[in-house]
C-alpha cells in the first residue's frame, strides 16, 4: 500500500475556509418570570421581617406559581403577606439553618 497524503477537506463552494472561525452568538437570556420578578422587587423588604430567612419560586401540586418564604417558626409566618404583586405567597417553617 502506497503512502498517500491525508486527504484534506474541502468546504462546500460559498461556505467559510476551513479554517476560519464559526461565529456564535448564544441566545439572549429567557426573560424572568412574573413571579421572579416580584422576588426580585420584593428581595429585601421580606427578608428584613424578623424570622424569614430565604425566600424563592416555586410551584404548588396544581402547577400554579407561588413565592415561597421560609421562616422560623409559626409567628413569624404571620408576619408575611399572604400575596405579592397578585402572587401568591406561602410560607414554610423551617426553623433556623445552620452552617456545618
């Protein structure tokens, strides 16, 4: 068998050389939700409330969209609207989180 040379690709007529770059430009960002919006507006105030200690998105069994908070105990829940922006707001009792 004879020693050839590696055969070399050749791009199709119109297309870029070979070596040139393939420029790529990603997808803009989704736009955040309503509901993370509303979180963001809202960020500071309710974790200023005594006993909250996060708060996030999340999604009820129905599928309906909720910001929920998380508090240390019960009475600090009451300290919480119970909406935001015509979002709904639920609260969980997680007690008080501890860096190990």
């Amino acid at each position: 068998m004879k020693d050839r040379e590696p055969r070399r690709f050749r791009s199709p007529q119109g297309s870029p050389p070979a070596t040139a770059a393939v420029p790529f430009d990603p997808p803009p960002s989704a736009p955040a939700s309503p509901v993370d919006d509303a979180i963001s507006r809202h960020r500071a105030r309710i974790l200023a409330i005594d006993g909250v200690t996060a708060l996030d998105h999340a999604r009820r069994e129905d599928g309906t969209d909720v910001i929920r908070v998380h508090v240390t105990s019960e009475p600090a829940a009451r300290n919480v609207p119970e909406e935001l922006d015509g979002h709904p707001v639920v609260t969980v009792v997680t007690g008080t989180y501890e860096a190990y």
